[in-house]
C-alpha cells in the first residue's frame, strides 16, 4: 500500500473497562492518541498479503515494567489502526500474546502462545470507500492477561511478543483487505519520506510471525501495541536536520530509542536532543516524578502506608538515582526536555541512559510506576 487516505475514525468497543481506564503502549513517532499524525510511511502487513501476525516485541534491553502490576505485567486488550481498502467488507483478524523463542524472534508454536483470540472482525459500515478503524479490543479477562515472569522472583522474561493476526487475503492491496498504519525505518529502502529517524545502530521491534516459514524482523514500528493500566513513558529523539515526521517534534519511536548524537556526517551533523513524555489516561492531572540512571538497576520494590506505590523501580533505589523533573499531568500528557539538539557530548556513543517515572493520583493517594526505557546513544 503506498499512500495514505482520509480516514473514518471508528471505536470499536473495549469489552474489559472503558478506553479511559487504560492505557496503549505504542511505540510509534508520535502519540495517535493526543498527536496529528503526520509520520505514517505507508500502510502494510507483516508479509504482504500472505498471512502472518504483526507482532510488536517488547525486549528487557529496550523496557521493563510495561504493564507492571508489583512484579508481573497484565494486559487488558491490543490497540491498533486498521487501513482497510473497502470499509463495507469486514475484515477478520486475531490477537495474540507469545512467548520469545530459545534464540531470537517469538515462540510461533502453540506452546508459546499465552494468549490468541481468533475470529474478531471490523465494524459493518455500509462505505464502500478505503479507510480506517481505530481499533480497541478488551480481552474480557477480569484482572488481564497475567504474563509469566515475576521481578521478584528473577524470572522475568527476556521478550514477550504482543499483536494481530493477520489471515492470508489474495485482494490486498488492490481491491480489499486489511493492513496496518506503520513509520518506515530509514534503511527499510521503500523510499519513504516520512517516518522513523534513528542512528545507525537501530534494531527493529516488529516481527512478522510465521508458522510454514521462520519468522523474521520487519524494518518498521505500527500503531499497535497492548493495552495496560499502568502510565507510559516513552522517550524523543529531536533532530532538526529532518523532516521525517512530517512535523515539528521528538520522534517518539526509534528515535527516542536509538537517538543520534554521534555528530556524524560531517555535513548536516546529528547530535540529538532528548525528551521524556509521560501518557497516563487514569490519573490525567496526577504527579509526575521523574528519574533516571545510567542502565537499567537491579529491581526496586518499595511499600509504603502512606498511600499505594504500585511497580517496580529499574533506576536504583534513590541512592544513585538521577532526579530529573518533577511536574503534573496535563490532560494526561507531560513531556520534559532532557537536552536541546546539540547538547548531549559525543563522549555518550555507546551509553545506555534509563529513565522511568511516577505519576501519583492526588485524589486517592496511589502512584504507579511508568515502564522504564532506555535511550540507547
């Protein structure tokens, strides 16, 4: 698929709690919830139009603690943006959870599924028009989907692989089908325009998962990603040599992730700012406090009868934690700005920053932990 429509906006219902009661953890240039979307390179599935699931990988290297219910992640539901070719069609897909495999990539045998849920479909419309549903699908698990693994007990695993699943449809993309809205990382060679903006020593966090062939990365990020209940955080890369996200911003994807700040080329150079945005739809104006530390720390579990404090903490335990930011949700958004493009020395090639956050909820007193992420420079 190479462009991108105007598109029809649909909710589709959250069978477990109501959309404001949770929140999706996506890694994408920018936040579809509160953002104009502006990066999207194309529309695609994870094989063309054969089938296989688009499955997001969430990897202890990049974040910990999505999800986190005092030591062990629950997921309520996946969110995604269906490009549909012919609204009035319904389209038939699935959500999956699965395991990692012994090696690299997901667990694509029915011993690594934690979850799969067949069968769902698009909204009836009677629009014969291409467009888009905006999908938020409830598992109707009370409490979530439990992940295995546990902080405390120090088995917490290295991966876990969240997505749709997607059935094989010959019309796609000429006359009908289902894809997903995904941010084209800079040597996918599609020739986008708009997309993700990293430095060269980006890895993908997309997979396409196959059961007739082995499954392999794909050089993109989709709006898609788990629902959960704890805040987010996910951090920007700001480079203004680049236009790749349509718009004025941090890059909230790749970018963030593996931000350039190596000072290279010697024409048009890239050094990197960095910003922290801090998404949270349960305690909209609650108290953000915000940390970091150089790596991901051992696991800090702190309880306390002054009020609830629910996660874990991976930026030590105060002692050699770095306070950055103390601030308040807005709407359910804050975003902090750590450094301006051109800041950050060239020293940090090769450093590893973590940064996590707690956003407190002044009128009942408990503070949740956000995921922690680490800025690969």
């Amino acid at each position: 698929m190479n462009s991108i429509t105007a598109r029809v906006s649909v909710v589709a219902a959250l069978t477990t709690m109501a959309a404001a009661q949770v929140n999706p953890f996506v890694v994408y240039p920018q936040d579809p919830e509160r953002q104009n979307i502006t990066c999207t390179s194309f529309v695609g599935r994870p094989d063309w139009n054969n089938a296989a699931e688009a499955l997001f990988e969430i990897d202890q290297q990049h974040f910990r603690s999505v999800g986190d219910a005092n030591g062990f992640m629950r997921v309520f539901g996946v969110y995604h943006w269906v490009a549909d070719e012919r609204l009035s069609t319904s389209e038939t897909y699935g959500l999956v959870i699965r395991l990692p495999a012994a090696t690299a990539g997901p667990d694509m045998t029915t011993t690594g599924e934690v979850l799969r849920i067949p069968n769902l479909t698009t909204p009836p419309s009677t629009n014969t028009a291409r467009g888009t549903w905006i999908m938020h699908d409830g598992f109707n698990i009370a409490g979530g989907q439990i992940i295995p693994g546990d902080y405390f007990l120090g088995t917490m695993l290295p991966r876990i692989y969240i997505g749709v699943d997607l059935p094989a449809n010959s019309l796609w993309p000429n006359t009908d089908g289902h894809s997903l809205f995904r941010a084209d990382m800079l040597n996918a060679n599609t020739g986008a325009v708009f997309g993700e903006n990293h430095s060269p020593i980006a890895q993908p966090v997309t997979w396409a998962g196959l059961t007739s062939a082995p499954s392999f990365t794909t050089p993109w990020t989709y709006i898609m990603g788990p629902f959960v209940t704890s805040p987010n955080l996910h951090l920007g890369g700001i480079d203004p040599t680049s236009n790749r996200l349509g718009a004025p911003g941090a890059n909230f994807g790749l970018g963030g992730l593996y931000p350039d700040v190596s000072g290279l080329p010697a024409t048009t150079p890239r050094r990197d700012g960095l910003v922290v945005r801090v998404t949270d739809n349960l305690a909209p104006f609650g108290l953000r406090m915000l940390g970091a530390s150089l790596g991901f720390s051992l696991p800090y579990y702190h309880w306390s009868m002054q009020g609830i404090l629910i996660g874990y903490g991976h930026i030590g335990d105060g002692t050699s934690t770095i306070t950055v930011d103390l601030g308040v949700q807005q709407n359910g958004v804050s975003e902090t700005t750590i450094a301006q493009p051109g800041v950050i020395p060239t020293a940090l090639v090769g450093t590893d920053i973590v940064f996590q956050a707690i956003v407190w909820d002044t009128n009942t007193n408990v503070g949740e932990w956000t995921n922690a992420q680490a800025a690969h420079f």
